[in-house]
C-alpha cells in the first residue's frame, strides 16, 4: 500500500537530553497501537572539506508517519516522553549509488537482542550505529508497522523446536499443543538438562539449546511485534559493511545482506510502502524452481519432445532431448535465483529499539542538537542565581557557628 499524504518530521536531542539506552521504547508501543506504518531516517551526509580540515557533517533523524494527523499526535508524544526538539523538515533527495537490503539470518521467531544478557541492553546500540555511519554520506532506512499477526509463526517456530520437528505439521496438532505451551507446557524445570516436555503429543526428551531458543521466542511472543523493512544507502558497498557490522546482533540471530543493488531506480525518500512478511514469495514462488521444470520435464515427455533415455544411448550435442534438459537447468536456475526463499524482519519492541532511537553519547558524537528553550534556560539561570546569592550567607552563618569569638579565644582561667 503507498502512502501519499504522509508527513515527516525532524527529532533532534537537547544538550540537557539525559537520554537511556532504548529511549524510543514507548514510543514504538504507541505506534503499534496505531497500526500504521512509518519510516524513521538516519542521515549521515559525508564529511566535507575534502581533506583532514574540513568540519565533520551532522548526524541528523528523521520521522515519516501515515499522515498529519499521526504526525501532530506522535510529535506531542515524543515531546511528552523525551527531552527532544519536534520540527517540521523533511530529508533531502539524495540519490545512492548503492542499495543494500536487509533480512534476517535465521526464523524471525529467534530475536536479534538476547534478552538473557540485561548488562548488554544497557549499552546504547544506536551510538555504534551512528559512529560506524558518521561522515561516510549514508543512510538508514527502516520501515515499520506493527503486525500482530506474525505471533503465529512465532508459535509454530516453538511448538517445532519442542516437538523435534523441521516443519509445522498439521493445523490440529499444532493447536492442541499451544495451550501446554503457553501455559505450563515447559514441563519440568528447564534448569535440569534432560527434561522431558509434558503435554498431549509431547514425550521426548529438549536438548538445552532447544529450550533456551523456546524460551527467547517466548519473550519475543510477549511483546508487541513490527514487520520491518531495513536497507542501507550509499556511495560504497565498503561504507555499507561498515554500517551493516554495528547492526545489533545476538548467538540467536541477526541481520545479513538480502541483496544490494546498484543505481536503484528509488531515492531513500520515495513513496512509504507497508513492508511484507513475503508469505507468497516463501510459501508459492521459492518452490517454482523445482516445480516448474519438472512439470516441463513431464510435459515434453508426453509430448515426445524428450526422452531421457536417449541422452544414454544416442546421445549427440545437437539433440531436442539436451536441448530441452539445458533450458530446464537454466529455468531452475532462474527461478531459483529471482525467487529465494527470504526471511522476513519482525522484530519486537525491545529489537527495533535498538535500531530507531537518539544515541546517548550526544557529547562525543557529531549529533544535530535541538534549541534548549528559552523559559528552561531562564529558569536554570534563576536557579543558579539563587544557590549563588545563597551561598555568601550561609558560608558567614557557618563560619559565625564554628569559628571561636575572639573574647572566648583570650579568656583567661578563673581561680577559685
């Protein structure tokens, strides 16, 4: 779906930001309770002056939502929630040489942030992403909207994983089995290493890896889900591995290169599309490799136009049977290449926060900053003023409390 009255906006952080690792948390929430897609932008134009002295370009971020409406309400919100400044700018069109688009390395199911590491989800990743992309002339797209569909599969990763399986299986089994899942279907402690899954269709023994993975897809589950679309923009596939090495990354999963494209017929800034989960090109399309040939091996068969057995017997460089058994390896070939399996992005609230959110290091990072405004700044000078104007005084009270008078200091012992 293309969105054309969408609006954009620029977030830009305050000196006196006191930022945290993860700061777009609540908002990604909010905008999952509106079910709208939307585009966040990291922009990092390439140093300029040409040489060791030039003045290193600002990192700016830009916001893209549905429409003005959403644009004034989440504006409000992220001016609520965060110490930012909420302008009205959008990025400049700027034309790439090169596209990288992005997807993830393994089932969606498995996240890209370890939830069982707290200590890592402290560090901002978002600093390492805006240093490895300052002063290279890139930039970071990443389209969102929330998809609460996507638990399905979800499910069907973990109901897999306990029952041993390398694919879904039926319908039934795999909802008589959600409901141990879900509610008490670990079974035994998973702390002991051969513990065995109770439930109705469960009776074998989960390795530990396997529960573990059950158990961040069952963090993943509780959260709330965006289907995401992330691609990277630039003049250098190098500058490109720089950005794509700082994504965040987890044992679980993470992101990889889908393909790059060279002079993409797009500019970052083109028309907002819904990102896909590409649930026809993984279930329909990824299989015309190997279906379509086949169908044309039995239809020339039965047409008389091929027959193997000649390939053994006469066979001859110029025969209809290797021509036709050539066109089907390059049509499989073609297939197989146009229509790859793709694993799709959705990430939860605690992943895409890692990605889309103001770093914290403000001070060190070359960082477009807000306007503090002038009522706060007023109100800091007062402030000082007054612990200034308060301090001579309470220093002569301290010091009349302490210090001995210079009467008592040279009285002299009475004799009795």
């Amino acid at each position: 779906m293309d969105l054309v009255n969408s609006c954009w906006v620029e977030v830009r952080p305050l000196i006196t930001s006191e930022l945290e690792a993860a700061n777009f948390a609540p908002v990604l929430d909010t905008l999952h309770s509106l079910g709208q897609s939307f585009r966040f932008f990291i922009v990092a134009p390439k140093d300029g002056g040409g040489g060791g002295g030039g003045e290193r370009a600002l990192v700016r971020f830009f916001f893209e939502f549905f429409d003005e409406r959403s644009c004034v309400q989440m504006s409000n919100v992220m001016r609520v929630l965060m110490d930012v400044e909420v302008v009205s700018s959008d990025p400049s069109k700027h034309q790439y040489l090169f596209c990288a688009d992005l997807a993830m390395a393994k089932n969606y199911a498995l996240p890209i942030v370890f939830n069982g590491q707290r200590q890592e989800l402290m560090v901002n990743l978002i600093d390492r992403l805006v240093a490895s992309a300052s002063g290279l002339g890139t930039c970071i797209e990443i389209v969102a909207k929330a998809d609460p569909n996507a638990a399905l599969d979800i499910q069907k990763f973990a109901y897999n994983k306990l029952s041993n399986k390398s694919s879904s299986g039926a319908g039934a089994i795999l909802f008589d089995s959600l409901s141990d899942f879900l509610g008490a279907g670990i079974g035994k402690d998973p702390k002991n290493e051969g513990s065995t899954v109770k439930g109705g269709r469960f009776g074998q023994k989960v390795d530990a890896w396997s529960r573990e993975l059950v158990k961040q897809a069952e963090l993943k589950l509780a959260s709330n889900l965006f289907t995401c679309q992330i691609r990277i923009w630039s003049n250098s596939q190098q500058n490109i591995q720089a950005v794509k090495k700082a994504m965040p990354a987890a044992p679980t999963n993470r992101l990889k290169t889908f393909k790059t494209t060279k002079k993409p017929q797009q500019h970052p800034t083109a028309t907002l599309r819904s990102p896909s989960r590409y649930v026809v090109q993984n279930t329909v399309l990824c299989r015309l490799w190997w279906a379509v040939p086949l169908g044309l091996l039995l239809l020339t068969g039965l047409l008389g136009l091929f027959n193997p057995l000649k390939l053994v017997t006469s066979f001859s460089m110029f025969s209809v049977d290797l021509s036709v058994l050539v066109l089907v390896v390059f049509l499989a070939f073609g297939f197989l290449v146009v229509f790859r399996k793709r694993q799709p992005i959705v990430l939860s609230t605690q992943e895409l926060a890692q990605i889309i959110g103001l770093p914290t290091a403000i001070e060190k990072l070359p960082v477009a900053l807000g306007k503090v405004p002038i009522a706060r700044m007023q109100l800091g000078h007062e402030q000082t003023q007054e612990q200034t104007n308060k301090t001579p005084q309470a220093d002569k009270e301290q010091q009349n409390n302490t210090i001995p008078t210079q009467s008592s200091r040279h009285r002299l012992p009475t004799t009795s």
